[in-house]
C-alpha cells in the first residue's frame, strides 16, 4: 500500500481548506458533515492531532461535550500520548460536561508541563491558561464561552504541537 503522507494527491492547502470546512460544519452544528471530514483527514495524516480535535468539537457542537471528553480521553490521547493540543481541547470539553475538577487538573498540569518547557507562548498553552481562568459552565451560552476561548489549530498535517513549518 503506497505512504499516504508522501503519495496523497491533495497539496497542504487543500488539506487546510478541508480542516477548515470542517470547523465550519461542527460550528454550524453539522456533527455528521464535520465528523466524515475529519475522519477523511485521519486516513490522510495519521501523525496528526487535528483530526481527533475536529471530531471532538464537532461532538462539543452537537451538545456532547461528555463523549467529546471520553474520546479525546480514550481514544485521541491513547494514539498521541500526553499530547499538549489534545490535552488542551480535553480540559475544554471537559468544562463544558460540567468536569470542572478534572479540567482543571489536566490543564494545570498542561500549563505547568508547557511552560517549564518554556513554550508558554504556543496557542494551546495561552488556550489552557484562558480555560483555567474562563467562569464555570452555567455563566453564558457555552457556545459562546468556547469560541471565544479556543483558538483552531491550523495545520492538518503537523504531527505535533510544536512542530514548526515545513
């Protein structure tokens, strides 16, 4: 079977224009629209994190932000261990469940982490520090409350967090 990766005919715009429909969808509350893409971009860029992002805010957007938290708890974080973006949109779906503890343990211990690493500047950690200080779930509509907090990765075919530009 040829590499996907290196062989896909779709350039990297094309996939960030995907992603990008994508977020849109879960957004838009197209849970079905948005799930078919980001599982598309799974077969595409396994390596990547977006993907498993992308599904779980659709879930978020459908209302169900408590199998958004089991997925990305269960599933995203057993394919990318200890991943800093995965754990970021973990701590979110896990506010907006209503798991406030256990967000606030996993996004403190992801800021902590990130920044003794000295990338406190990297947009998942300025996002957990927001979440970290964002008021609890019942002070506004958590649509709301969650678009202003998160910010979207926005390359489909980084593996990591960190990785820089190609």
């Amino acid at each position: 079977m040829p590499d996907a990766h290196h062989e896909f005919p779709l350039s990297r715009s094309d996939l960030q224009l995907l992603a990008q429909i994508g977020f849109f969808a879960a957004q838009s509350g197209q849970r079905g629209a948005a799930a078919a893409l980001f599982s598309a971009l799974r077969v595409v860029r396994p390596e990547a994190v977006l993907p498993w992002i992308g599904l779980a805010l659709a879930d978020m957007g459908a209302g169900r932000a408590g199998e958004a938290a089991r997925f990305l708890r269960d599933e995203a974080l057993r394919a990318h261990p200890a991943d800093p973006e995965l754990c970021t949109f973990l701590g979110l779906a896990l506010i907006e469940a209503g798991h406030l503890a256990e967000a606030r343990k996993v996004l403190q211990e992801l800021v902590d982490r990130e920044c003794a690493a000295g990338n406190e500047a990297q947009p998942h950690v300025r996002m957990a520090s927001r979440l970290l200080q964002s008021p609890p779930p019942g002070a506004g509509p958590a649509a709301a409350r969650s678009t202003a907090l998160v910010e979207i990765p926005r390359d489909p075919s980084a593996s990591e967090s960190t990785a820089s530009p190609a």
